[in-house]
C-alpha cells in the first residue's frame, strides 16, 4: 500500500510531505508494486499513538479484570487512534493485581486486529504515599518491596514497564531502586517528598514521574518539591495530562519549556466514564462522578481522573495550550514508546515498525483514518 501527499511526522520529529510504503503490516522502502493507493494530500499523517497511562473507556476498566474489559478497551482506543497503549493498575490487594496482569498478558498474545495492542503496564500503586493519594484506595498501600516486583513482573510475563513510588513512605527507598531498576522503571508517583527526597530517588535510579504536578508536592521557591526535582534532573521523564482540567495551560507550557520536548509525555489517565454519559461510575472500589469533561470523587470531590483519550489531550494541548503540533505529536507517540522501550515497533514511522498510522485533517486535526498494521479500520 502506498499513501501518498501526507505531510509525515518522522523520526527527526519533523513533518515533511512524502510518500509512505507498506507492506505485510509494516512500514517499508518505496516499492514498484505498492498495490492500493490511498490520496491524503490534504492530511497530516502520524504514527499511531502510545498511551503508557490510562484506566479504561466505555465503562470498563483494566482493573476489571476480564477479557471483556481488555478487549472492549483496546477496540475503543484503537478507534481513537491510539494503537499501542500500556494500562495502568489502581492500588489493589497484590493477589488482584498479580491477577490483572497475567490475564492482560493473555490478552496481550492474542489476535486483535482491530484492537490496540497492550505493550505493557504501568503499576501506579501499591508502594505509594498517603498524603498525595488522589482517587487510589490507601488501603491496600505497600511498603516497597524488591520481591513484589519480581512477582508483578512474572505475573505479566515481562509487560511491567513502570511502577510507582513514595519515597518519603518507604525508608529503604534507596536500596529498592538500586535493586529494581534495570528491570523496570521507577517512577515518583502519588508523592509528598520535599525537593531532596525525591533528587535522591532521582540519584538511586528514578528516573520518571507520573502525571506531572498532580498528586505531588509542588514547585515552591524554598521548596521545589517534586516538581523542581523532575524540572532539575535532565534524563527524567515525565506524564502530563493535557484535559483542560488537571493542569493549566501556563503550567504545561512551562513544563515543555523547562524540560524539552523530547522528556514529556502526553497521556490521558482517561477513566471507565470515558466515552459514557454523565453520571455515577467506580474506580477501584470508590464512587465517582463524571459531570462534562471533568470526572471526582462522589464524597471527597478530588479530581479522579480523565475522561478524554489521548487523541483528545494531544488535540487539546496543540489547538487550546500552545504546544506545537511536533512537540505535541512528540509527546504522544514516539516519546512514550521510547520511555517503555517499544520504539523499535511503535510510535515512529519507520522501515520495519508495526504500520500503525493516523491520518489527520489538516484544518482541525480530526481524525481522517486509522491504520493497525497497514489495515484500515476507521
């Protein structure tokens, strides 16, 4: 298949108008017998998106743990563009959560060519803090522990990617990421640390922080908490969630800036009630509430997480943030497959990667077509 007068996102994170070849489900050099010709001279063609942190859709939620929850996920991100995604797990009894994880690693060598593939898992919990909990259930918070990790990490045959950490909780902290991480990345997650706590779980190997300002200490002159330990650290990444609602525009602006491009990460965090009418849902056992494009707790009123996808949020953060279209691109395909180590497959498009591909309008970046592995499906 040939599709031909796209402006293409390549690998240099650029666009430029050029032809795209593919053949047998991946990307390919130019061919005398391309075969079917799609025309998409008005669109920009990107790769298909990674999404390393969201919870479900449609009224399902990973956490379910079903075939019927993964498969009805998968289907819908898929029709939004976003072909690979790595779900994140909620903070649960560890027998769920070892459950959750092999069940998507199942999911995960099956066929599903219309369904997004799940490339890997990002564990927000159990080993978080108190002070910063959010919408997680602190019930069922863990100490750190080397030995839980190598259980998640069987569990789910080696699709654990991230997995999050306290480190003011956890006085051994040091020694866990030491230990832990070349197997899996340690991100800063659901953390009241001050700026020198989290800077010497930087040091000892963290080297990711999960969606970035929130649930976290912040960014202060005297103490910069979290955030300034993120901000000061060149080789950490860090998840923004581009709703509207989680973080104000200034405050992403700022974050691209400060750290480049290439260290951000777009995700959606997006929740069961994504793509559901109004109304009362559950996260891991609490109530909550989904009223238009914001989504609490029924009894705290904390913010709970997304309901947009990530199409949604890289949309949102190029027409309504200022983010640049690259930048933006950037942070929601080939930034994310790299953090995971996926890169060599998704989030770039090129000779030899899974021919995920979205084409997008022009005029107000909507969605034109989705491609899973050189096959259309929207």
């Amino acid at each position: 298949m040939k599709i031909s007068g796209a402006l293409v996102f390549g690998e240099d994170r650029k666009f430029i108008k050029r032809d795209i070849y593919i053949n047998e489900g991946q990307f390919t050099e130019e061919a005398s017998d391309f075969g079917q010709e799609v025309d998409a001279f008005d669109c920009y063609a990107i790769p298909g998106l990674v999404d390393i942190h969201f919870h479900g859709a449609l009224g399902y939620d990973i956490c379910d743990g079903t075939m019927e929850a993964f498969e009805n996920i998968a289907l819908y991100e898929a029709g939004k563009g976003v072909t690979a995604i790595c779900p994140a797990t909620l903070t649960l009894p560890v027998g769920a959560l070892k459950d959750i994880l092999s069940l998507g690693a199942r999911f995960a060598e099956g066929e599903h060519p219309k369904a997004a593939d799940v490339v890997g898992f990002n564990m927000e919990g159990p080993f978080i803090g108190r002070t910063k909990i959010g919408a997680q259930n602190e019930t069922h918070i863990k100490k750190c522990s080397v030995e839980l990790v190598d259980e998640f990490y069987n569990a789910s045959k080696g699709l654990l990617k991230i997995i999050g950490l306290a480190p003011e909780d956890n006085p051994d902290f040091e020694r866990y990421i030491k230990a832990v991480k070349d197997k899996v990345t340690v991100s800063l997650a659901h953390t009241g640390a001050d700026y020198v706590t989290a800077k010497r779980a930087i040091d000892s190997g963290a080297d990711h922080a999960v969606h970035l300002y929130n649930a976290m200490s912040g960014y202060g002159h005297k103490d910069p908490g979290v955030v300034g330990a993120v901000f000061d650290s060149d080789h950490v990444t860090a998840e923004i969630i581009c709703d509207g609602i989680h973080v104000h525009p200034v405050a992403v602006r700022t974050a691209f800036k400060v750290m480049g491009a290439d260290r951000m990460i777009l995700i959606s965090d997006s929740l069961r009630c994504t793509g559901m009418p109004d109304g009362e849902y559950t996260l891991g056992g609490k109530q909550i509430v989904k009223t238009g494009n914001r989504c609490t707790l029924a009894q705290e009123g904390n913010i709970a997480g997304s309901v947009f996808d990530l199409m949604d949020c890289m949309r949102y953060a190029v027409l309504e943030m200022g983010i640049t279209l690259e930048n933006a691109v950037a942070a929601a395909t080939i930034n994310p497959a790299r953090r995971i180590g996926v890169d060599d497959r998704y989030g770039v498009i090129k000779k030899g990667n899974v021919a995920d591909i979205v084409l997008l309008n022009k005029e107000d970046l909507s969605l034109r077509a989705v491609y899973k592995n050189g096959l259309k499906i929207i």
